[in-house]
C-alpha cells in the first residue's frame, strides 16, 4: 500500500470521519478514502501540507492530493 494511502478510513457508504477530519476520497474509488484535517477557508494547519479539492466531498489537507 502507498504511503499516501494509510491511515484512518472514512466510514464506507456515509463517508464519516471523527472530529474536524474530512474524509479524503480516492479518485479510482469514489466510495473510500482516508481521513484528513479539514481544509478551512482555504488553509491548512500546517504549512507543510496542502488544501486539496475533490469532486465529491469537502477540501482536505494533505502532503499530497489523491
């Protein structure tokens, strides 16, 4: 498994994820993804990572865009 792909899982079907996390979907599978920080008026936490949008869901933050 990729590096980028580890950690927490969104609840498969609802897409829930605990806390302030979103959950990050993968584009070959629009029903899983990973939990990351939320993305929050365009920024991140951390200066390290980036906001990323996605089709389907809220913009997350991330080393790297899925």
């Amino acid at each position: 498994m990729e590096t980028r792909r580890q950690g927490l899982a969104c609840v498969t079907g609802t897409g829930y994820c605990p806390g302030t996390t979103t959950c990050a979907y993968f584009p070959d599978d629009p029903n899983e993804g990973l939990c990351r920080p939320s993305c929050v008026n365009g920024t991140c936490q951390f200066t390290t990572q980036t906001c990323c949008t996605q089709p389907n869901g809220a913009p997350y933050c991330n080393s790297v865009c899925f």
